[in-house]
C-alpha cells in the first residue's frame, strides 16, 4: 500500500515574481560568462603578485614554485570548467543546452565560492589573495543576482 504522506515533487510555479533581489537577466548572464571566465583565467597574472606578476616570479626565486603554481592554477581550471558548463547550459548563450539554468548558477556559485577561498585553502595567501578574492566574491554575487528564468516580453515570446 502506498504511503498517502508522500506526494511527487511540484514544479517551480514560475507565475510567481522571483523578488527584487534577482535583477540580473539571463540575456545579460550569459553575456558576461564567457568574458568573466577569461577575467577568472588570467587572475593569476593580475596585479597582486609579488612584483606584479605571478609567472615571472617563479624563475627570479622570490616565490616557492607551488605557491605560484597554485595561485595561477586554480583560476585556469576554474575558468575552463566556467567555459565549458556555459557553453552546455540550457539559455540564451548555451550552444548545446544540456545544463539545466538553475544548476549553471549553483555551478557559478560554488566555483567562485572556491576561488574566494583558494588563497587560504591552497596556502598562498601569504604572496597572493585579492585578485583570486574579488573574483571569486563576484561570481559569487552574479549567481545570486541572475534571474532564474529567461526573460520573456510583454506578449509571452521568449526574447
């Protein structure tokens, strides 16, 4: 006998208004994916680096060779995955729209949560922490702010 206190989930009732807090539409998201996953890419090599370059360092013996590599490589690999799931998410600029929205922007959330933190999780605070820390808190804020929904216009039509 079934259990009468289980109900099959409801889906997300998008006649709602999301609230004002969500004002970035997806138009303008994924206009700026792709160049925030550049901007997240070159961090390493931002001002804020000992003599104002990350990969220079390394080779006049300044820095340890894993200080440097850790700073530099964490926003690679975070701003090749921000390319790839941008190009596999389902919105205006997803090319093969295989990614639900909602999961792009828990996607963009944990990974500039994880390049916010990258400094002190990965030990190289101590040379190098803002640029990989105002990145990472923007695209905290992005995800945050995006609307859920495409955006559609006064007749009905997805614009």
């Amino acid at each position: 006998m079934a259990n009468p206190s289980i109900t099959a989930p409801t889906p997300p009732d998008y006649s709602k208004p999301e609230g004002a807090w969500r004002f970035i539409p997806t138009t303008v998201h994924g206009g700026l994916d792709y160049p925030m996953a550049v901007l997240i890419i070159v961090v390493g090599f931002l001002p804020g680096f000992p003599n104002g370059s990350g990969a220079t360092d390394i080779y006049k013996g300044q820095v340890h060779a894993h200080t440097v590599a850790w700073s530099m490589i964490v926003p690679i690999i975070l701003g090749a995955l921000t390319l790839i799931y941008s190009a596999l998410t389902n919105y205006e600029a997803g090319m093969e729209r295989m990614i639900p929205f909602r999961l792009h922007l828990t996607f963009d959330f944990m990974l500039g949560l994880l390049l916010a933190v990258s400094p002190w999780l990965f030990h190289f605070s101590n040379q190098v922490y803002l640029p990989h820390l105002i990145v990472g808190l923007l695209r905290m804020g992005f995800a945050l702010f995006t609307s859920v929904r495409p955006f559609t216009s006064k007749v009905g039509t997805p614009s």
